[in-house]
C-alpha cells in the first residue's frame, strides 16, 4: 500500500495575495512524490507567513506536526528543508516525532535530507542554522534600511494611514483629514472614544481592515494621536529625534499643528491615568445629574421596554430607585425634562457669551526655555561624542535636564489641551435645540454640567399626569 505523506508548502511574503509562489511549491512536490510511489493525501499551506519571526503560529505548520504525532499521515514532503523551518526549536519538535515514529517519510525537492537517520538530522540541524543566520542578516539589514529612512524623514512602505491619499500616501485626503479633525475637536469636548468608533463603523470610515466585523478602539486612538498627524517620523512606534533633540521631520504634508496635536494626545492620556474619574457610558442627558427632590439621592434614567417606534408613550423616565438607596417616590417622563433643561441651559450660556470676551489663541509662555533646554542637552551629547567630556561627566549631568525636560513637555501639552478645550467647549452660545440633541450625549452632558451642578426632580403629585416645569428645579453654579 502507498505511503499516505502531508506536502507542506509556504512563502514568507506574498504582497498580490494569489499564491503562486505556494501553488509551485505544492506542484514540484506533488511530482516527487509520485517519483517515491507515495500518495500525498493533504496540502499544508502557510502562504505569507514568515517561520523566522518567533511571535508568528503558522497554523497549517502546527496541524501538519498533530496529524504527524496522530499517525494520519506517514510522512512529509516539502520544496525544502527551509520552508519547514528557519527557527531550530521548530526543527527540533519536527525531529522528536521522527524519533517517536523511525518508520515515517521525509523528503525535499531541493536536497537530499533524511530526518530518520543521525547523519540526516546532523545535516538538517546545519542548514537551518544556516538559513536562521540568512534571515538574521536580512533582518539587520532591513532594519537598518528602515532606520536610514526614518533619519531622513522618508515614508516607509505599505498601505497608506487613513488621513492620507491612497495613490500618494505623502498627499493628505481632505474628506478623512475633515473627519480626523472633527473626532479630535469631539475627544477635546468630552466625547469617547467608543462613540467615535461606532459612528465612524457605521459611516465606513477609518479604513477597517477587510472582514473586520468591529473597528478596534486602539485602532481609532491611533488615528486620532498618530505622530504622523504632525510630520513626525516614528521608528519602532517611538517618536525618532535628531541630534539637536528635535523630532524628525517627515517629507508628507500634514493635517495638525503641534499644539492641536499635543492638546488631543494629552487629553487622551488623562483620561486613561485619571481612573478614580471614570465613569460609565450614559445613555440620557441627566442620568446622575438629576436627584430626587425628597431623598436628595442622585436619579437614573430607565428605558420603557413596552415602547416602540411610533407610540404616544414615553420611551424612558427618570426615577428614583429604592435599589440604589434612594425613596423611590419620585419618577418623571425623560423628554420633557430632557428638553426644558436643554432650553434654560442654552439660554444660560447664550446670555454669558454677549458678555463674556472670547479667549485669544496664546503660544506657551516657557517655548524658549524648552528650546535652550534641548539645546543644552543636544551640547551635551555632541560634546561627549568630540571628546571634550567624558561619558561619566555626561551621564552625572543628563539625567536633571531630561527630567526638566520631560516636565516642561508635560506642561506643555497641557497648556495646549486646556486651550484647546476651551476653543471646541466655547463654541455652544449658537446651538439650536435640535443640534443640541444631534450632539453625542458625552457632549449634551458636558454643555450641561458646564452651567449645572444639578436637577432637583420634585414629586408631581397623585394623579397628576400634564408636565409642570415649576416641578423641575435646576441648581446652576
């Protein structure tokens, strides 16, 4: 009876996606396979997939070495040993089951190698070495090509970032940049992330890979903080700096200035360090801002379950839950309240702003100490690298100004943030009602808490079922 062999096939990289470098592979194989009198019954193929990268499973790989273990298939057959391996550690696990079954067959096209006896895997062991230390040097000098790249501010390879153009990836895509812009103003007003991905998910936007069923939310903090925003070029996700302590500049047009992109870079990471602030996702407009006007205790707003699209009934009220401490007697239809408080809010705000002069755009007072600061450090370095001090002498003075330095970055971005807010928060004095209630709720709630410290709910009554605004007590700051 012929021998039942696995053909296992694979290529590192394959940039049309079509196989072909597999599909040659597996038909040189399927031949000396016929040449052995041996029936290849299953094809293992890993195509653009790398055996060197050690964080990369290759699936096909790791079912071809459990069928081989279960006794499915009597041997292998490969274009060469190469394919199979480039890591020993894999080599030796294909070696163990040879040891296990002596019986089982191996073959390559390209060589000669026989990994069921001692001067076979003696051979093998030698020519994945070898082919670990190719792959080794290609990966230096890829690295090292990409680093060159990156001091030169020049783009690297792939697809373009969402925000630039397909074609050019150097030539920004001004209906993405609008929308980057738009979410970055959004996240400074109060908005989640979460909110702007699922509105972008919706809408198609931020270029979500194929077959994606959820965009990521890091993948849309990336696009809204990406350095490249800026023209900053990045070497392993590090913002990469010259020899004067400035970060490099790439060759690609941009879509932010520094200060717009530090603002929204720091507001992003204040939220994530600020956890005892955090607080859940709200659904309605008052949900922990109104309380209950007997027990003072803070009211949540509830969904009617019975409503539909439709029905003259209220889709969901404010009560006071006797679950979370509170007295219970108190409860009142959302929209309303929703709408009388919108209406006394903007009005509020609208009336400030005919008084109240608008903040001018200001550069932050310590640029200059910055820049001395950097120089001084950019000296300090070029110094040591001439000679005229030494590395001892170096590293007793680095440490403080890199500390002073990393401070007044900290402050700088938040100067930036705190500008920055109060541009895209200042903007509500022209809010209709209506495009009060389009904005995310994140935003509804800001423009809120920015006029209120809270709603007080008073009992309506037995009986009473028309709406009486009287009841509703807004406590303003």
């Amino acid at each position: 009876m012929a021998r039942k062999v696995g053909i296992y096939t694979r290529i590192s990289r394959d940039d049309e996606g079509e196989a072909l470098g597999v599909a040659r592979q597996r038909q040189d194989c399927e031949r000396l396979a016929d040449l052995r009198t041996w029936q290849p019954v299953k094809v293992y193929e890993d195509n653009d997939v790398s055996a060197f990268k050690r964080n990369v499973v290759r699936e096909e790989f790791e079912l071809m070495l459990k069928d081989l273990r279960a006794g499915l298939i009597d041997g292998v057959v490969a274009y060469d040993l190469d394919r199979l391996a480039r890591q020993p550690r894999d080599l030796e696990r294909l070696i163990e089951i040879f040891d296990d079954r002596p019986r089982l067959e191996f073959a390559t096209v390209t060589n000669d190698v026989n990994l069921g006896t001692a001067d076979g895997r003696t051979m093998a062991r030698i020519m994945v070495a070898f082919a670990n230390k190719s792959s080794h040097d290609t990966s230096r000098r890829i690295k090292r090509k990409h680093l060159e790249l990156a001091q030169q501010g020049k783009s690297n390879g792939g697809p373009a970032p969402y925000g630039w153009q397909k074609e050019d990836r150097n030539k920004v895509d001004p209906e993405a940049a609008r929308h980057i812009r738009a979410a970055q103003k959004e996240v400074l007003t109060g908005v989640r992330i979460g909110t702007i991905r699922t509105r972008w998910q919706e809408e198609g936007l931020g270029n979500p890979r194929a077959g994606t069923k959820r965009m990521a939310h890091h993948h849309v903090e990336h696009i809204l903080t990406n350095p490249r925003l800026v023209g900053y070029r990045t070497y392993h996700g590090e913002i990469l700096h010259g020899e004067e302590g400035k970060p490099v500049r790439g060759e690609w047009e941009t879509i932010n200035t520094p200060e717009e992109w530090e603002a929204v870079c720091a507001a992003i990471a204040e939220r994530k360090q600020n956890k005892a602030g955090q607080t859940l996702a709200r659904k309605y407009l008052l949900s922990g801002i109104a309380r209950c006007g007997l027990c003072k205790n803070k009211i949540r707003g509830q969904v009617n379950a019975r409503w539909k699209p439709g029905s003259k009934g209220a889709q969901y009220t404010y009560q006071c839950s006797g679950v979370n401490g509170g007295c219970g007697k108190v409860g009142r239809v959302g929209e309303p309240v929703d709408r009388l408080i919108a209406r006394l809010v903007l009005q509020e705000q609208r009336e400030k702003a005919a008084t109240t002069a608008v903040p001018t755009k200001e550069r932050w007072p310590k640029e200059e100490e910055l820049e001395s600061l950097l120089l001084d450090i950019a000296q300090l370095i070029e110094a040591e690298k001439a000679k005229t001090i030494t590395v001892s002498t170096l590293l007793q003075l680095l440490p403080d100004k890199e500390r002073e330095r990393d401070a007044l970055k900290l402050e700088r971005a938040r100067f930036y943030k705190e500008q920055k807010q109060a541009e895209a928060k200042g903007n509500t004095a022209d809010l209709t009602e209506a495009e009060f209630f389009n904005l995310p709720i994140e935003r509804q709630r800001e423009i809120v808490l920015h006029s209120l410290t809270a709603v007080i709910v008073h009992p309506a009554g037995r009986g009473k079922r028309k709406f009486d605004p009287d009841l509703i007590d807004p406590v303003w700051h």
